[in-house]
C-alpha cells in the first residue's frame, strides 16, 4: 500500500463541511454504485470521515480529515492504483475543491 495526502483548502465551519460530504457520499453511492460498488463512509469523530471502497478488485482505505482551514484527504492505494497516484489525486483534487469552494 502506498499512502496518498491530498489537502484541500476551506473557509467553511465543520458542520459545513460535514453536510457537504454527507451529500457527497449519498450521491457517490447512487452515482457510482453500478462501477465501484459498496461505498462504506461513517464518521469516527465530528472530524474524521472514514471512507472504505473496492474499484476493479482493489480495496480502498482512507480518511477525511476536517482541519481550520483544509480537508485532508489520506488514502492507502492498493499495489496497481499507486502507478496512478497523480491522476487519482488530481481527481481527488478535482471533486473536493468544487465541493467546498
């Protein structure tokens, strides 16, 4: 497993940032369901979203951090995903940054 951090700056308070993902989890389920399969996401702490799915046979683990002033995103890529760490962070990037821009 090869560890991924991704930081996103915010200017939102925590209970913003936590609806926002809330919705974003429920539309990644619906959304993504038929290519990713089961999307599990249940909060740990008011501020630390862990997030376990399985694309193509390889198992994701990863966590949202919520920080003052960033999300910080980590996520353990499985053998075949780490040769795609910079196209998976920019997508990470990407979606996140819409999200809480």
């Amino acid at each position: 497993m090869k560890p991924l951090e991704v930081r996103i700056p915010h200017q939102l308070p925590l209970d913003e940032v936590r609806r926002r993902l809330d919705d974003a989890v429920v539309q990644a389920k619906s959304q993504y369901a038929d290519t990713v399969g089961p999307i599990d996401a249940s909060w740990e702490t008011a501020d630390r979203l862990r997030v376990r799915l399985a694309v193509m046979g390889m198992h994701f683990d990863g966590s949202l951090d919520i920080l003052v002033e960033e999300l910080l995103v980590t996520l353990a890529l499985p053998g075949m995903a780490a040769l795609f760490a910079g196209r998976i962070q920019s997508g990470i990037e990407e979606q996140l940054g819409g999200l809480l821009g």
